[in-house]
C-alpha cells in the first residue's frame, strides 16, 4: 500500500507523552507542513505559535482551566510542544483552515514517530482576559481567536491509545 494511505490509516491520537525533547528540526518540520495545509482562496490567513517549553505549556492550561471552571490539574496532557494554530477572527474559512493545517500537523507528526492530540478548549476561552494576555504574551495576534491546538511529543508506551477506526461510509454507484 502507499506509503501515505499507510501513515493516514496508522495515525491515531496520543494522550499521553514521554519526558524525552522534541527536536526543533522536527518542530520547525511540522510548521512547514501546517503552511503548506490549503486555505479558503488561499489567503492563508493563519498563524501558527509553537512553545517548546514544559512550565509555559502548564501556565496555559491553568489559565485555560480557570476560564473554563475546571480542575486545576488540567495539563493538556503535558506535551512537549503545544503548537496553537489561531486565525483572523473575522476570516470566512477560519475553522476549516485550520482544521486542514492541523490534519497537515498530525500527519507529520506520525511520519516523525512522534504522538499528537487535538486541544480544544481555548476555542471557548481565546478572549479570557488573563488567557489573552498570555496568548499576546506567546505572540498570537490580538485579532485571531484560537481554533486548536496540537499537544505534541513522544508517545508513552505505558498509556493506550485508540485502536479502532470508528465512522461510517457509504459508496454509491
């Protein structure tokens, strides 16, 4: 089979990472892949913020669960590297340019052998005044809203990850 249908069908999410570093060769890799992602009339109006520090990351998610109402020990599962992928607030193809970016994001992060999930909560927090501070801080643009976020790292063998293929298709002729 193709060497990219097999990287799509072997790619699943990883909740769990090891405390092993994450190259900035590789970081820079799937930031050049998440640019070449396509884009509503190819405005490509997007930014991508990557932090490769652990203690920032943990920051974040404390402020991102103070906004939500949620328990502290909230860590987006502690990644090595959070990639924040973030579009003009007012862009007509926001969301599903960047869902294509962050498809692009996860298909090189298992062609690296390196473990992804999909972040979703400062979609609803973005605007917090202390979460956009941060994010300002992290040089997001004060005018995009936060669509996703790809914690990324290396897998910890020791958590599970999903096995099954779940959805339904249907062919007609």
């Amino acid at each position: 089979m193709n060497e990219l249908i097999n990287l799509i069908l072997s790619r699943r999410s990883c909740r769990g990472f090891s405390r092993k570093t994450v190259s900035e060769e590789n970081v820079k890799t799937i930031l050049d892949c998440a640019l070449a992602a396509p884009s509503g009339m190819g405005k490509q109006t997007w930014h991508f913020t990557a932090i490769m520090n652990r203690e920032k990351i943990q920051k974040l998610a404390s402020l991102v669960a103070n906004a939500l109402g949620r328990d502290t020990d909230y860590n987006m599962y502690n990644p090595d590297v959070l990639i924040i992928t973030s579009n003009l607030k007012d862009s007509k193809f926001r969301e599903v340019d960047n869902a294509c970016a962050m498809e692009n994001i996860y298909l090189a992060c298992q062609a690296l052998d390196l473990g992804c999930v999909w972040i979703n909560q400062l979609l609803d927090c973005y605007d917090n005044p202390e979460v956009r501070a941060l994010l300002n801080e992290f040089g997001v643009p004060e005018n995009h809203g936060v669509f996703g976020c790809a914690a990324i790292g290396y897998k910890e063998e020791s958590v599970p990850r999903e096995k099954e293929i779940k959805g339904t298709c249907h062919i007609l002729h």
